[in-house]
C-alpha cells in the first residue's frame, strides 16, 4: 500500500499537479482502495468460509451449530479479515495524520467485531438454554440481556479509550465519581435484574403462565420475560409490557397453581326468592320422589324425621312441632346430587352447595366446585350447563329465583289491577 501510494503521488507530479494536490488525490485513492479491499475480503470470507461452515454445520445431528448460523455468529466473525488488512496497511509514508487515522479505525473495528460476535453468541447461547427442560421453569434471557448491556458498556469503554488515546483502565478509575449518574442511567436494567433473579428464584413467573395484573391491565399470557419487561399476551390478542420490578414489588394473579392442579374452580350462587321457601308437604313429596336423584333421599329422611318425631310424641298432622322437610332442603341435595353424577365435575377438589347470607335480594345459594376441563370455552360450557338446568328445575321444587321488577313484571301488574277494577265493576 506504500508503494502504491509513492506511485500515485509519482503519477501525479508527471501531470504537473501541485505537490500538495497530488499528494492529497494519491493519499484519497488509496484510502478508498483500501476500503474497497476490506470490503471485498468481508465479502469473499462470507461467501466462501461462512457459507462452508454453514453447509458443514446443516449436516450434523446437533442443534447449538444451528443457533450460531441462526444468530449469524460466523457472519461477524467474517469481519476479522478486514480489520486485519486496514491494520496491516494503515501506515503511509510522510503521513502521519492517515496512519494515525487509519490505526484507530482498524483498533475500534476490532473492538466492534469483538463486541458484536459476543453479543450474538450471548443469543445464540439463550437459544440453546430454551431447548432444555429448565428454561420452561428457569429463564435466563434476563442474565442474557445483563451480560450482553456488560459487553456492549465494555466495548465501549475500550473504543473511548482508543479514540482519545487514553488507557482503559483510567476511564475505568474515572466512572467512580459517575456512579450516581451511571446509576440513574440503568435504574430499570439494574431493578429489572434484581427482581428477575427473584423471580427465577422463587418460581413466581414463567413463560406460558396466565396471569393478572389488574394495575397494569393485563391478563393473558406470558410470552417473554426479560432483563427490563415481561410482555402479557392479554386474551383479546393486545400485548402488556410490564416492568419486570412491578411484578416483585406489586401483587398479581399467577394462574398457574389451578393450570397445574388439574381442576378449575366454579363459583357462582342464584338468588331465591325466600317467600317461596316452605315446608314440603306430602303432595310435594310424593313428586320429588319421582326424581332418582331423590328418591332414596326422600324415604331415607322421612324415616329419620319421623323417627325422631315419635321421640317427642309429634302426631304427622302437627304442622308446628317437630321436623319436616323443607323444599329449599330438598333442592340442596339434588344440587349436590346432580353435580356429583357429572362427569364434568371434581369430586375430589373443594365440592360444596352452601347457603350465603340473606340480603335484600334474597337467599343466594352457592355451588362451589371444580371442573375437570380448565380450557375457557369448556369451562364456560361446563358452567354453563350447570346453571341451565338450575334455572329451568327451580319451578319443580315451588321455588322462585329472585330478579328486580322488570318492565315486564310491571306492564303484567297494570294488567291485573284492570281486570280487577273491571270485576269490581261488573259485580256492583
């Protein structure tokens, strides 16, 4: 390159340029030849090396090669060869401000070289990590993101240096009366970091969980856990990036203990209107004993109640003493009865048919069980069913579900008010 730099100069001053022209033109020329060498050997080391390694690499039975072709590994490696050329040729006869020029260039460029392919192998590194059965439980993209925020500030550092022609190791020294301004700087990185080995440690999140969060409005999903962010695939298909130390210092909703414990809960109550509770009486009996799920029940209780009623000396026909029946009573069971006989049902989770407190909007009743299914739509059917079939037997049993007046309550009172002012006017 100084040969052909001294011939350049040479070509010129046959020309009858001015020295310093002719020294400019020749320096420019072979600068950008020199650029233009570099970039063709990047280009010839990918074209042939990379592409030898990566068809070599395709044939082997393992997986880790793959990942460093995926993240382009070798592609950054391809720049070394450039980087030597500039660093070999850089000195120019008489010029010392290009070579200086030059010299720098080639040393940052192995620090960028250095820098990127750590940073790719860093991922490709993650990649393979999420093929083991322990990234399912333990992810490790936040320690990822720490090492490669660590290069890349390394990096850096070391092209400062270069830059200003100091040592690496006094900027390092100086950074100490930074601290506080480096500090605010990667607030996030450094509480992300922090609450992510928590996180990782305590078991508290990984990727596929379902959680809620109701103050950062997500609910979904998670489909990525990093140094910074946790991103919420929210069941409408909208993403939630939340911050990672929101999830160590506020509370959430991680649905993964039902997901894992193989029930989903169902907790709803109906509201009976408590006017239509009553004793039941033997024309009542006599139907519900028809139903199977009762018919043993009925007889087996009858039994017990008269039994104990005889103790007291209670005659049948005593309506104020003693025990009876009760058609609240009765429906209990057979709730309790029906949902033992589905198969939708866990009967060896939490099974309870219980009664609430009694408000001004009547007696709720409980069902609290587990499904088997823990798929949404399938439990939402599931659930469903359940309260169908509730609704539509409640008149069996001379039961009444509470609701507010409706319109339709109200245009049916109108009506009955007027045929009774109609008969009370045909029978003056």
């Amino acid at each position: 390159m100084k040969q052909f730099n001294i011939w350049l100069f040479d070509f010129f001053k046959e020309l009858n340029i001015l020295d310093h022209w002719a020294m400019t033109f020749s320096i420019t020329i072979s600068v950008i030849v020199l650029i233009l060498a570099a970039v063709a050997a990047q280009l010839l080391t990918r074209l042939i090396l990379v592409s030898l390694i990566h068809k070599l690499f395709q044939k082997t039975k393992t997986d880790w090669d793959d990942f460093l072709i995926d993240r382009k590994v070798f592609s950054a490696l391809a720049h070394i060869p450039s980087a030597f050329i500039i660093y070999a040729v850089y000195s120019f006869s008489g010029v010392e401000i290009v070579s200086t020029i030059l010299s720098v260039i080639a040393r940052v460029y192995f620090v960028f070289i250095f820098a990127m392919t750590a940073v790719r192998t860093a991922n490709a590194v993650n990649d393979m990590y999420q093929t083991t059965p322990y990234a399912a439980t333990r992810p490790i993209k936040g320690y990822i993101q720490l090492v490669q925020i660590l290069i890349i500030f390394v990096s850096l550092i070391f092209a400062i240096a270069i830059l200003i022609g100091k040592s690496p190791l006094g900027i390092f020294a100086g950074l100490g009366a930074m601290a506080a301004v480096l500090l605010l700087i990667f607030k996030d990185s450094i509480l992300g970091f922090v609450a992510s080995i928590q996180l990782s440690a305590n078991k508290m999140l990984k990727p596929g969980d379902w959680i809620e969060m109701p103050s950062h409005k997500a609910d979904g999903t998670v489909i990525d856990i990093s140094l910074t962010t946790v991103k919420v695939q929210n069941w409408d298909k909208t993403i939630t990036t939340i911050p990672t130390y929101a999830l160590v210092s506020e509370s959430f909703n991680n649905w993964a203990g039902m997901e894992e414990s193989g029930g989903r809960r169902i907790k709803r109550s109906i509201n009976i209107d408590m006017k239509s509770v009553r004793f039941a009486d033997p024309k009542l009996l006599e139907k519900l004993s028809h139903f199977y799920l009762l018919k043993d029940y009925i007889t087996n209780k009858q039994q017990e109640i008269k039994s104990f009623n005889e103790k007291l000396n209670v005659q049948d026909g005593d309506v104020y003493n003693g025990r009876r029946q009760t058609n609240l009573g009765i429906f209990r069971h057979y709730l309790e009865a029906y949902l033992r006989q589905n198969p939708n049902i866990h009967e060896e989770m939490t099974f309870l048919v219980r009664h609430l407190q009694p408000t001004e909007l009547g007696l709720p009743i409980e069902i609290y069980v587990f499904s088997k299914d823990q798929r949404w739509a399938n439990y939402e059917g599931i659930q469903a069913d359940i309260f169908d079939h509730v609704l539509a037997i409640l008149p069996e049993f001379d039961l009444r579900v509470y609701q507010n007046p409706s319109g339709h309550d109200v245009n049916e009172l109108g009506r009955n008010l007027a045929n009774l002012q109609k008969r009370t006017v045909v029978n003056n």
